[in-house]
C-alpha cells in the first residue's frame, strides 16, 4: 500500500440519501444530495464541517466561488450561500424546471 492509497481512503458519511454532486475547494469537498442538503467537509480530517439546508427538494449541481457554494436543484432554485458561516444569502426563483447544471 502507497501512501497515495491512504490519502484516498477516506469515507464521508452523513448525507440520507444519494450523493448527486460533488466540489473540491481548497481544503473541502462539498457534496449534494437528493437529500435537499450540502455539506462540507474538511479534506485532511474527513469530518463533516457544515451543513447547508434551504433547498426543497434534491440537489443537482453547485458551483463554489470566492467563499460562496451556489447550488442548484429540483426545486427550480439556485441558492447562494456563504461557505464560511453556512448561511443563505440569496435564493433566485424563475425557473421553470430542475437546475441540472451550472458553469463558471
């Protein structure tokens, strides 16, 4: 076993349902769910960091910016939040259906 091998090793739990989407950010991953949350967690310590909750309905695609996670999903709203205090600063409403994908 290399020391390659143990670095990826790590297991994330605690999401209830499946993960759809995933980001590394500097020393996080985050992760979306069809759970209606995100969560972040610390790369080295494997630990869950921050929970993100507000969506209402599953999670498809995020994008992580300048300390700031949008995520997009079923429920036709992409919603900004701020990474450091996992707080909602915006919710854009209008679609008309699921948000599958956002780019930067």
């Amino acid at each position: 076993e290399t020391e390659q091998d143990k670095t990826l090793a790590t297991e994330y739990r605690g999401h209830t349902a499946e993960i759809t989407c995933l980001k590394i950010e500097g020393e996080y991953l985050f992760t979306g769910s069809a759970d209606h949350a995100l969560k972040m967690w610390g790369l080295e310590s494997g630990a869950c960091v921050g929970t993100f909750e507000g969506h209402a309905a599953g999670v498809w695609t995020m994008l992580v910016t300048g300390g700031v996670v949008f995520s997009g999903g079923r429920d036709h709203a992409i919603v900004a939040w701020d990474y450091g205090t996992q707080e909602r600063l915006k919710v854009f409403e209008g679609h008309t259906g699921s948000v599958f994908a956002m780019d930067c």
